[in-house]
C-alpha cells in the first residue's frame, strides 16, 4: 500500500503546493484541507483506516493517534510543516522547505539501542528532620524507604520505615544501583521502654538503594546532578519543590529502558601508552564523570552517561562515537535537506540546528506569534547540541548549506561547541557559523531575517565516511584551491615536526604513536610520518627523549598529507665484521664515545669492538674471547632436601 501525504492549510493560515509535494517526494498527497482535525476529521479518519498515512501536522498529533486507536489501526507519522515552514512572514515560497523537510521525515529511523534498568523502589531520603521523616511517611506507602537524618535529633517513632544517622563519605552509581558508604553510622536500636535510640557511630558502612531523594539542600551528591537518573533533589525550604520530587520518587519502580547514547572503541582510544598521557579531550568534558580512565583507553559507564554527546564531538579519533542515532544518520539527514531543497528550486539553504525541546518550542512560538523562520532556514532537530561538532558543521556546508547556526538552550553544554566552532570557522573558509542564544522568539526571528549568505559551495559533496573523513571531505570542498590551513589549538588535525639534531631515531614515537601516523622503516634508519592519520595527541613529544617532538594544528588539503613523508633519516651503521646494517651510524659512535674504555664490560678494545658488530658477529666474539661465558660447562644440579638429609651424620 502506497503512503499517502494528508495535508492542511490550518484555516487557510499557510500556502502548500499540493502538485509540488507530490512531485518532489514521489508521494501521492491528498487534497488539501482547512480544518482537517475538526471539521474534516472524517477523511483523516479514512486514510487512517486504509494505512500508510502521513499526517502534515504535528500539533494535533495526540488527536490523530487517539483516532488510530478508536479504530483499531496504527498511529499515524504527524510531521510538522506549519510551524517549520508555512507559518513565515517571509515572502518567498515555502515550497522548497517543505519538500526538503518531507524527504528527511521519510528516512528510516535506526531502532534504538537500550538497556534494561530495574529499580525495586528501595528509596534513601537524606535530610532533616522535619522535611525528610513527612516525605518519607508519604512515600513508605509505595516505596520501600530508609531516611538518612542530618540534623541531631532522636529517633523517629514511625517503624513504617528505616531510619539512620551518619556522614555519606562516598557515593557512585545511578537508578537501580546506587552505592554508598557512611561514617560515624547510627541505627535505631528498638529495643527497651521509653524514647527509640541511636547505636553507637561506628565507620565504614555500607549500603545500596534505587533511588536517592536528597533534600538536604546542601551541596549535590554527583556532579550535573540534574542528569543523574534516580537522583533527585529539592529545596528544602520550598514544599512544591518538595512535593514534586516526592512524586516523581514513587513513579521510580519498575523496569525502564536505558537508552545507549555512545559507543566505544577502545582500539581506536589514544588516551595513553605505556603510562605516557595523550589525550584527555572526553575526560575534561564529560559533566557527568560518566568517562574514566582505565589502563592506555578510557570507559563509559553507560548507566551513568546522560547523552550530551560532547565527547563524541571531540573524540579526535573517533573512539567514542555518537549512538542515538549514529553519525552516518546525522551526515544522511542533512545530505537530504539540503538536496532536495535545492531540487525543488531552493537557493542556498541555511540550517538551524536546534534540540527537541527549548529549541523545537522557540520556533512554534515564533511561527505562532512572531514572523516565524525564514524560506530559506531550514530547522533540524539533534538529540544532542554538543554532539553537533566540526564534522558535521562542514558536512551541512559542504552539502550546500550557506550558514549553520546551533540555537543553544538554557542547559546546553557549552564547553564542546567552544571548541568545536572556532575549529569549523578555520576550516570552512568564509560560510557564516554562529551560535543563537535569543531571549525570546521575536529576538529568533531578528537574528534570522539578517543578510542571508551570498552563495554555497560550487559543488555540493556526499559526507560520507568516518567523521574525520567527513570533515577532511569537506574542507576540501569549501577550499579548492588546496591550501593549509592553520587551526586552533587542540585541534585534532596537524602535523609533527622534528628536530633533527636532536632526534636520535629511537623510535619511541613509533612505537607508541595511537593512530599509526609515525612509521619507520625496516631496510633503513627513517621515521616517517603520514600527517591524514595525526590526532595531536602529544603522546609522541611526551615520550620522546630528546624533547626532538613538537606538534602543530592544522590541516593540508593536498594529497600529499595522505602519503608518507621522511621527518628524519641517518646513515645505518654497518658491522665491522660482517658488514650487515644495523642501528644508525650517529647512534653506534655516539654509544661507543660514551662506553669505551669508560664501562667495565668495555674497558679493553676487543670488548669495545662488539659495541660496533650486530648481534650475530656479538655472539661469536664472545663466544670465542678468552672469558667465554658459554664456556662455564654444564650448571651445577639443584640440591635438594634429599641430599642435605643424606649429608646430616645423625641421620
């Protein structure tokens, strides 16, 4: 059965080109309606019955799903082209939008990746007195609750739940598998006539729960506790706030799914080598602490991870990577707004990427009251704004956007894109980049209905590929004429300069290099580089010796930073005995001026020699100088308890 597009005018609020939709998305669409969720219900009704119906409305999603379910038939897609696109005091046509909007609602959407968490309700209260013990009344009732007091008081007489006194000294995890320790720990010791009293404190105790309702008011117990599931917290001092967390507590039993925001290869993680430190990019930026280091990688405790995706975005070699949904569906989506819009006669889209909720609302308050979007701003919703790093900054340039703008909501973490758009704006030649913090929707509509850009790149590109790849891809788009480019410090693209006099050609850089960008060569001393693979990391210059290492962002369009080039080369040193090349000959004179008659395994001049042969010719002098030391026979046999008792003359 054919998907059909319904489609609404909204009382004649906006214009659609029915014959245009239908030619620009292949689907077949229906008449266009003007009240199509009231007085027209019914024809919605029907193409709901005969399936495969999508709605052109997103406001009245709820009443279109409540019809699907009256009639026994699946919910219908409801996609929102009134607020996005038809509502605009702009002048010129929205046809192009909505059709670019229509092909990416029609991408397959990748099925999530979760994770079962399962909370038995056993909830810790942690306050004083008077606010914790009424909480935990109301809550005894669903939940099975301990209350932690913080103030000196006696025991509560209620034993319809647990109480104790003491210090949390330490606390790690998250809904379904909080752990914490308490010092100078008190229970109630129920025993006897009169008022309940405390044990005696004692340290080091231990205890596990679901849910942590923290009305302490005092300093949080994770970092970014408002991500932290399970966790919730109130003021004190204020009972709404009080009365809303103590709600939101009992909802908390149960099982729930656990989306898997990122994933990780630790493979690819250039955290460090061999104790040296390399990069730390996730670790300084993760709120949540959610990233720890373990070993040469990092990990994620996915309970813990809250999905704002500023890792992803920074990761340099791709190791931790963006999951809900992945990259390559991000690059897909913005592929398709951009051509298409550009097929249905658009000229030199931009793109505003916003998130779902201060975001998606700003623009239907703007659409609603204001003078809505542009013709030519074409909104996408991220899951995550500080996941929408450099690459995909370029990828929407480089697809045929003319400017990008990220429409920051109050909570956004900021500290990714800091970084992240000044690395684009290096890169992406002259293409307008900007970040969008409006007070208001008016203020939305003001910064948007400035100069639009002149033009896009000549010849829009397919961002496909690894993130790096994608960014490298479209760099070159947006620069033709094939220059370096210098790039801010951190950045995850440059190269590696060394010092020449210095290098010694251990090759100690080689060895531990993450990414395989510094080579040697078996056939000769040489280090060799290949700046397309170079993360920056600094573990080379952090290991080398000589201090011969220096590292500096940028990134070379030319081909030739996807070949390998020689940083440093010497003359191999050839045995003096037998002529086979080994070492490098700065190496051997610089080893023999240091030992020669100067160590005691090299005071005479035959021992001296060896230093200069190659590990064959140096065991066969030393198996034929005088002092051989293969030449001390056969190795003495282990006595044992049999011989000493054997030896004893009592025995």
């Amino acid at each position: 059965m054919s998907t059909k597009l319904l489609l609404c005018d909204c009382a004649a609020s906006q214009s659609v080109d029915a014959d245009g939709l239908e030619a620009a998305t292949g689907l077949a669409c229906s008449r266009l309606h003007s009240a199509l969720c009231t007085d027209e219900i019914g024809a919605a009704a029907k193409a709901i019955e005969d399936g495969e119906a999508i709605v052109c409305c997103a406001q009245e999603a709820r009443t279109f799903e409540d019809l699907a379910v009256e009639l026994g038939a699946d919910s219908p897609a409801c996609i929102d082209l009134r607020d996005r696109a038809g509502w605009s005091d702009d002048p010129r046509s929205k046809h192009p939008k909505m059709a670019a909007l229509l092909a990416e609602a029609s991408l397959p959407v990748p099925s999530e990746k979760t994770r079962d968490v399962v909370s038995e309700g056993v909830c810790l209260i942690i306050g004083a007195a008077e606010v914790a013990v009424p909480a935990a009344e109301r809550l005894a009732r669903t939940l099975g609750v301990t209350v932690l007091l913080t103030d000196d008081v006696d025991p509560p007489e209620s034993r319809t739940f647990d109480a104790i006194r003491g210090r949390i000294v330490q606390a790690t995890g998250a809904l379904g598998g909080f752990d914490l320790r308490i010092d100078a720990l008190q229970q109630v010791n129920p025993a006897g006539r009169g008022a309940l009293r405390w044990t005696a404190p004692r340290d080091g105790g231990r205890t596990a729960c679901d849910i942590i309702l923290d009305l302490s008011g005092g300093t949080p117990m994770f970092p970014a506790p408002q991500k932290r599931e399970g966790y919730l917290r109130a003021d004190p001092g204020s009972l709404p706030a009080v009365a809303d967390a103590v709600f939101e507590a009992a909802q908390l039993i149960g099982t729930f799914e656990k989306p898997l925001y990122v994933a990780l290869d630790t493979h690819l993680c250039a955290h460090s080598r061999a104790g040296q430190s390399g990069c730390s990019k996730c670790l300084d930026l993760c709120p949540t602490g959610a990233i720890v280091p373990d070993g040469d990688h990092v990990s994620v405790d996915p309970m813990i991870c809250a999905g704002c995706g500023a890792c992803a975005a920074v990761c340099p070699s791709g190791a931790i990577s963006y999951d809900a949904p992945p990259p390559d569906m991000t690059f897909r989506r913005i592929q398709t707004l951009a051509s298409a819009y550009l097929r249905a006669g658009g000229s030199t889209p931009r793109l505003l990427v916003h998130d779902a909720d201060h975001g998606a609302e700003m623009i239907r308050l703007a659409a609603r009251h204001g003078a809505g979007l542009p013709a030519d701003v074409i909104p996408l919703e991220v899951p995550a704004l500080s996941g929408f790093g450099n690459a995909e900054i370029l990828a929407a340039l480089a697809s045929g956007f003319g400017a990008v703008s990220i429409l920051l909501a109050p909570r956004t973490e900021r500290d990714a894109l800091d970084l992240e758009i000044p690395l684009a704006r290096a890169m992406a030649g002259e293409a307008p980049i900007e970040m969008l913090e409006p007070a208001e929707p008016d203020a939305l509509c003001d910064a948007l209905y400035g100069a639009a850009p002149e033009k896009g790149v000549a010849e829009p590109v397919l961002p496909m590929g690894s993130r790096r790849q994608v960014a490298r891809l479209s760099a070159k788009a947006l620069n033709p004429e094939g220059a370096t480019l210098p790039l801010p410090d951190a950045a995850p693209y440059g190269a590696v300069h060394v010092d020449t006099e210095a290098c010694t050609l251990c090759l100690s850089c080689v060895s531990l290099c993450p990414s395989g960008a510094l080579m040697d060569n078996a056939d000769q001393p040489q280090l060799r580089f290949q700046e397309d693979a170079c993360l920056q990391c600094g573990i080379c210059a952090n290991i080398c010796p000589e201090n011969a290492i220096t590292l500096e962002p940028r990134m070379t369009l030319a081909d030739s930073a996807l070949s390998q080039v020689v940083l440093h080369e010497e003359e191999p040193f050839a045995c003096i005995e037998c002529g086979t090349l080994f070492g490098s000959k700065s190496t051997i004179q610089r080893i023999t001026e240091k030992l020669a008659g100067k160590h005691s395994m090299f005071t005479t001049s035959e021992a001296a020699r060896t230093i200069q042969m190659c590990e064959d010719c140096r065991i066969n002098a030393q198996f034929n100088s005088a002092d051989n030391p293969f030449a001390a026979g056969d190795r003495p046999r282990v006595r044992t308890t049999e011989d000493y008792l054997n030896g004893r003359k009592d025995h």
